[in-house]
C-alpha cells in the first residue's frame, strides 16, 4: 500500500499553475528524486506532500498515523535553544524528557549532588517507558556525523550551520518518508558521504530534491520530472532518465511545429475572405477556433541560461608560486610547508573540511594574505572575479537590477553597452523579476544572479566558492561548460563531487594537521592517487611535479570530452 497518494492535484499563486492535476504513487522502501528546473515548483510540491499547504484541488491519501519529516531550504526563524533543542524539537511528546536528561546530564560534569541523582534516576526511568533511548542514541549519532556542538546556541549560528542543524532535527524523527530539499548545501565531502550510506542502510522512503549529480545517482531508486506544471514518472537511472526525457522533448518540438504549420495554413485560409465563413466551412472554422485556445495554452519550455565570460586582459603565464609555505592563527597550523605552482589556464579545486582554511589558502595564492611562513611570488596582469558562497555582494534591499548596476540601467559587457533587463534575460529573470528586490529571490534565483554578475565583470582569474549550490542541473552543466571554455584560471571550492570531475585540473586537498597535498585530476581522481600514494614525500618533490608524473589510473572523460566523444562518429562519418 502507497505511504502517500496524490490524486490530480492542482496549486496555483496567481498565475498558470505550478502544479497541474498531477498524480504521484510512493510507495514504501522507495527513493524518489525530483527533478526540474528552479521556480518550477518543486519546493511547492515537498510542503503539499507534507501537509504544510491544502491543494487548490484533487485529493491527497496517507496511511494513517503517518510520520513525515521535512528538510525545507528555509531555515525556520521560530526555533530556539541549544542545537540538542532543536534536534529533539521534531519529536513530539519526548522532547522534553530528551531535552531534560541532556541538561541535567551537561550541568553534571560540572557538579553532581545527590538531588541531581535522584532527578536523572526519575527521568530515566520515564524514557524507558516512554521508548525514548532509541531516539537518544540516533540524536546522539546524527549530531557526531555532522560535527554538532550539541550545546551551542542554534540563534548564534551561521546560516549553513543551521540548516545542518535542521537536516539532523529531520533525520533524528526517523520517520516513515522523509523529504529532503537540498540536503547536501553547507555540508563538506566527508558528511555528505557520511549521509548517502545512512541513507542506503537506514531503509528510510525518501522523495528529496537534489542539485548533487553522484548523491543522485547513488540513491534514487525514480526519478519524477516536474515541468511546466506536469509531473512524469522515470524509472531507472539518472544517465537513463536523461536519454529519454531529452528523446520526449526532441518528439514534442516535431509535434509542436507540425501543429504549428498546419494553424499557420488554417490562418491564411481564413483571410482569403467570405468562402471561408460559409455553411460548408462552418466546421473548419469551428477546428480553427480549437486550434487557436490550444496555442493559446502551450505552456513553453521555460528557455536555458546564457552565460559568456567578459574579456579581460590576459595575465601573465605564472600566475602564483607558493614556495614552504605556513599559515596559522594561534591556533595550530592551518597550512604547513605548502609548495606549489599555479599557471594561466589552471582550473583547481580545493577540498576538505568545513573549517579546514581553503578561503585562506585562497587568499595566500590571490596575494590578499601575507603567509606566517614561507615566499608568495604573484605573477602579472591578476585580475581576480569572485562568486561568494554566502551571497555577501548581494544588497537584499536593493533590486535585481541595482545589484548587478550599482544604479542605473546599463551594463556594459566586453566595452559595449547593454541594457540590464536584457542582459538578465539571459539568466531567466523576467523583466518584473529583475525589479524585484533581492530578499524575495529564491537560492536558485540567487545563485544565478551572482554568475550574472560574476560574468559581467572582466576577470582572468575566477574564484569560485560553493557555486553549484541551488542551482538546477541545466544551468550547472552550463556553468561546467563555460568554466570548460574559459581560458583564465579557476579557483573552486567545492564538495559537488561531479563538478569538481567535470571541471578541474587539479586538486588541493586538505588531509587534516595543516597538510595541503596536490593531485592531478578531480574528486575520483584523488580518491585513486591517494589509495595509490607512497606513505611519505621526499622534501625535494614539488607536489604538482608528483601529480604530473604519478599515473592517476583510468580517469574519467570530463563532461565536455564527453560531449565531444558523441559527436566523434558523425563527424568521423561527414569527413
């Protein structure tokens, strides 16, 4: 029996609906994943399945007594107390015992008196009756696994801490179907990792919303597309879900261009004057008028991004030398005895830890930090864009527009004017859009708006941090396509594992005491060298040398190489 029925279910806010009398099965065991473009209304769909909004029409059907837990993009501005609070916060009637026994327990290892004793006897005994240590010992472990100070104040934390909190209050109900939307954001390699195989082993029915390609992969037993307000079903992989769903498409556009020609015939023919308006063709009129109200209500493919880099000047070949170079802040090494070499054309990632000092690596290698020790040579000509992880060069009380202007209403790109409305266009903001203030953007809306900005401005070198967050997997095949294409240097940090194989070079990887190890390729290509590695490094080797010259085993075509190994037969057969 389905743990959740959707029976022709239709939302709207004003406009065409954002769900239009769909329909949708889960049943237990599955791992549902949705997919679609941003503003589609997949959020939309997350709350009507959890109960959080009423359809405007068509029936929703749950099993009775049903246990939903949802990890929402929003962080929830209501919550308060300590992150062990919030965590237990999702547990109903056990929260207060839980949040009980975790104070009198954390206010003990500094005294204990007899009367504490007594009051943690007389509540252990009420969480055995009530069942509540299975749900101490999963707090306990979602919490170590996402490295939470469990008595830290939830109001004092950042943003992506928050939602990190958010997503163990979600995992720790243990519930009957869990949703989950964006649950990688803010989370390094390690949790992420960490939460596919709790995901796989816990039996949990999943139906979440993801812009992460090798989560996807690993976990989604369906895939259900939601565009222009219609959901579809696909069984099967992802790569499989992408064949069809593009072979749909090709079909759609032939029928929709025949139906095209063939109104475009019926629309001459009714202008060729009276005959047309006689009895005999009062049928043909009446089809014509069909015709008319069907074109009419097409709903059209919502179109892709257009990005291009501005031109910059060209920087020098070296672009940084970083020779035994230390950093620290009192607090033990950040980076120790790094040397390494950055060229023009380079595209790096740097991977590790929440924490572990990759914003500070990238200020030593932009020149914007002096290292405690060691010698930074810059090469000529820098000229640095940036893409910030936490949104700061955005203004939220400022519109669209002024945000990528700084006032006015032109922009201009590669030393020609362009108007910001249309140049926006090109990253699907709608004219009313991009007058809209920026508190009312989406974290999709967002995102595209930082690369709207990031490549209107001429820079040779592109920093990039967390860039893929929120975004849908269009406009990030796109960005992995213009970084392809881009002939300036790269700097990413990143734990998207498909795009940092997809896009670098390189990779700088922080492997814990301050040590900054570089290895040829992306993220698998790490995990193969590194298996492979010699147990210690001579002080002689420069660690890009290594990489250059260590086989990195088979390594993985990179999405444009990809691209290009398809269309090798056609044109092997044109030629």
């Amino acid at each position: 029996m389905a743990l959740i029925t959707l029976q022709d279910v239709s939302m709207s806010f004003g406009g065409d609906p954002i769900l239009d009398r769909i329909s949708l099965r889960i049943e237990p065991g599955e791992r549902v994943c949705l997919v679609g473009r941003n503003g589609e209304g997949k959020s939309t769909q997350m709350k009507l399945v959890a109960g959080e909004l009423v359809p405007d029409s068509g029936r929703i059907v749950t099993q009775p007594e049903i246990r939903i837990s949802r990890l929402s993009q929003d962080v929830l501005s209501h919550l308060s107390g300590t992150v062990y609070d919030v965590v237990a916060g999702g547990l109903g009637e056990m929260t207060r015992l839980l949040a009980r026994h975790h104070d009198l327990i954390a206010r003990m290892a500094v005294e204990t008196t007899e009367r504490m004793l007594a009051d943690l006897a007389l509540i252990e005994q009420e969480m055995e009756a009530a069942g509540a240590w299975n749900y101490e010992q999963q707090i306990e472990t979602v919490l170590s696994r996402l490295a939470l100070d469990p008595n830290r104040i939830f109001a004092d934390l950042s943003g992506g801490l928050k939602r990190r909190v958010l997503l163990a209050r979600a995992l720790a109900v243990n519930p009957d179907l869990l949703l989950l939307d964006e649950p990688t954001n803010h989370l390094d390699i390690a949790a992420i990792t960490w939460l596919e195989e709790y995901l796989l082993s816990s039996g949990h029915t999943l139906l979440f919303v993801t812009h992460d390609r090798a989560l996807l992969k690993k976990l989604a037993t369906r895939i259900i597309d939601l565009d222009r307000g219609a959901l579809t079903s696909w069984p099967g992989s992802y790569d499989t879900y992408l064949r069809r769903k593009e072979e749909v498409l090709a079909a759609q556009s032939a029928q929709e261009a025949e139906f095209d020609r063939k109104l475009a015939e019926e629309e001459q023919w009714i202008r060729q004057g009276i005959k047309a308006r006689r009895t005999r063709n009062e049928g043909r009129v009446r089809a014509l008028m069909d015709m008319r109200r069907e074109r009419q209500a097409r709903r059209e493919q919502v179109g892709q991004v257009r990005m291009e880099a501005a031109g910059a000047p060209v920087s020098g070949k070296l672009v940084a030398v970083l020779k035994n170079v230390s950093h620290d802040f009192g607090q033990g090494p950040v980076i120790k005895e790094l040397s390494t070499t950055v060229l023009r054309g380079d595209k790096i990632g740097i991977i590790g830890p929440n924490g572990a000092g990759k914003t500070t690596l990238i200020r030593l290698i932009l020149g914007e930090l002096a290292p405690g020790e060691g010698v930074i040579r810059l090469g000529t000509k820098l000229v640095p864009g940036y893409f910030d992880q936490q949104r700061a060069l955005l203004h939220d009380d400022r519109t669209v527009i002024d945000n990528l202007t700084e006032g006015g209403d032109f922009i201009e790109i590669n030393g020609q004017p362009r108007h910001a409305i249309g140049y926006l266009r090109d990253f699907l903001f709608a004219p009313d859009r991009a007058r809209s203030p920026v508190k009312v953007l989406s974290g999709g809306e967002r995102n595209r708006l930082l690369l709207a900005k990031l490549f209107a401005r001429p820079a040779n070198i592109l920093v990039l941090d967390e860039p893929t967050n929120d975004l849908d997997m269009e406009t990030l095949e796109l960005l992995e396509e213009q970084l392809l294409e881009y002939s300036g240097t790269v700097l990413v940090v990143s734990h998207d594992r498909a795009f940092l194989n997809n896009v670098v070079t390189s990779s700088l990887v922080f492997e814990g005491s301050g040590r900054v190890v570089e290895y040829a390729g992306g993220y698998d290509d790490w995990l193969i060298q590194r298996s492979e590695a010699e147990p210690k490094r001579t002080e002689k080797t420069e660690p890009r040398e290594k990489g250059r010259k260590k086989s990195a085993g088979v390594r993985r075509l990179s999405f444009k190489e990809a691209r290009e190994l398809e269309a090798l037969p056609t044109e092997i057969e044109a030629m």
